[in-house]
C-alpha cells in the first residue's frame, strides 16, 4: 500500500512521535487545517510554520511520498472525501458535541462510522491479508485474542472460523489465553485485536505464542505499536475515534469489517464447500436433528 492510499491525515497523526520539531510544526499545521495544503505552495507553507523548504519536502518523504506535489495531491483527496462525507449527513462536522440532539448524534455516528468502514475496506493490504487467509486455512488451531472492547470482536471472528469448521478459541480471560499461547506450536496461527496495540495481556500473550512457533497476526490501528511490531503480519484498521468518546465505536466497527473481509477470503481459499458446517450448526442452533 502506498502513502497516497489512505487516509493521509492518519498517517500524519501516527507519524508526529517520530518527527523533529520543525518538521511536527508542519504536521500539526496540517492537522489543524487540512485546506492550507491544498491552497498553499511549499513556500508559503513553509514560511506559516516558520521553517525552510527543505523541512516541508523531507517532511513529505518521511511519509512516503515522492515530495509535497504528491502530499498536496494526497491531502486534497483526504479533504475531498471526509466534505463528501458531510454533505452525504448534511453536517457541518461530525465532531460529536455534549449538546448535540438525537438525529445529530444519529448522524454523526453513521457518518464517523461509514467513514470507518470505508477507508479501513480501502487501504486493506492484500498480500498480507492473503497470508493471514492462507496460514488460517492450514492451521492446526487459531487463538483470537482481545481485551475489553476488542474481545467483541475476537469473539465474532472465532464464531465465524469455528461454524466452517475450523479449530478456534477466544478466552476473554487473559491468564487463560496466555496459559493457551504458550502451548502453540509451529502451525499455529494467534490473531491479536488491539484498537492501540498497548494492551499489556494482549501483547505478552502474541509474544509468548510466537516464541512458541505460531504465526502472529496483529489487527490494529496502529502500524508503529509495540502490538504490531511484536507480530508478524499486520491488518491496519482506519478508525478515528470522536474526541466525545463514550466507548469504542468507530474502532469497533473497522475491527468488524476488516474480521468480516479475512473470514470472506478464508472461506475462498479453503477450496471446499462450506455450506455444510453452517448448516449443522445452524440446525444445532436451531433445535433441528441432523439430515
């Protein structure tokens, strides 16, 4: 995936803890008011956030692209979407308010939400996400891990591996799930879901699975996380959480999309039919005997 793929002000906020000071004047100035980028040339840029042309440019690199042309192309595409986005609402922001009323909280989560969905749909990485599909299909056994909120999540994905027939398991108990980690094998596939990638259990339990020999998959937010360098492929979710912040929300349902497109793929390379485990256990389910 390259930089002008995504949501390029993510990856500006992901990026300001490894930047030098002059070059996170820049990025905060961005952050601040995506449009100046668009409207201003490298000069003028570089003179409102009082430093030189070459800062602006290495500034442009540090995030993969080729120089400020591509980063002005990028951000514009970025501002375009997100005004598409509130027009589509008929908002003026989707930034969450304590005053805000019924409909405009209605609105605003589904457009936050949307929003989620489809930039997390549209940066997936397909080689990695082939490699996932493909270690699930051949794995002895898969742990899906996840703490709290992203426990919801690792839930519904075991749920979904387990109706086609797969050897699944999800402990919302950390001790327990790390008691399991220690006992995988070469094989062996641990998926890990973190919003942040900094859940203490999540990360020790990925660790210790993978010193084991299982493959780990983080699914994350954050590529630069001590979650997703601890892993060894990682699947980005897209998802900016409103500073009126309540619970996961947006997070959860980029966690749910992207689960929902591995387990699509899965299904693809299984080469089998799988009609057949999802209607025994839709039959269990249902109180049916068995045909």
């Amino acid at each position: 995936m390259g930089a002008v793929d995504g949501d390029v002000l993510a990856l500006v906020r992901r990026s300001i803890s490894r930047l030098s000071a002059a070059e996170t004047r820049v990025a905060e100035t961005i952050l601040a008011d995506p449009t100046l980028v668009v409207d201003l040339a490298i000069n003028d840029l570089a003179k409102l956030c009082r430093t030189s042309l070459s800062t602006v440019a290495r500034f442009a690199q540090s995030l993969g692209f080729t120089g400020y042309r591509e980063l002005r192309v990028a951000v514009a595409r970025t501002v375009t979407l997100a005004q598409a986005q509130q027009a589509r609402f008929s908002l003026d922001s989707t930034a969450i308010d304590p005053e805000d009323g019924p409909s405009a909280i209605a609105a605003k989560i589904a457009a936050q939400e949307v929003d989620a969905i489809e930039k997390t749909a549209f940066a997936v990485d397909a080689a990695a996400l082939d490699r996932v599909a493909f270690a699930i299909v051949a794995a002895r056994h898969i742990d899906v891990l996840g703490q709290a909120s992203s426990s919801l999540t690792a839930q519904d994905l075991q749920q979904k591996l387990a109706r086609i027939g797969c050897s699944a398991t999800h402990s919302p108990d950390p001790h327990l799930a790390l008691t399991a980690a220690s006992l995988r094998t070469k094989g062996d596939v641990v998926i890990a879901i973190s919003h942040g990638g900094e859940t203490a259990e999540t990360i020790r339990a990925v660790e210790v699975a993978r010193d084991a020999g299982a493959l780990a998959v983080a699914i994350t937010n954050a590529p630069e996380s001590t979650l997703a360098l601890a892993s060894d492929v990682v699947l980005l979710t897209h998802a900016r959480e409103s500073p009126f912040r309540m619970a996961a929300m947006s997070s959860r349902i980029a966690q749910l999309a992207l689960v929902d497109i591995l387990f699509v793929r899965v299904v693809q390379h299984r080469g089998e039919p799988v009609s057949i485990p999802l209607q025994l256990t839709h039959d269990a389910a249902a109180g049916r005997s068995p045909r």
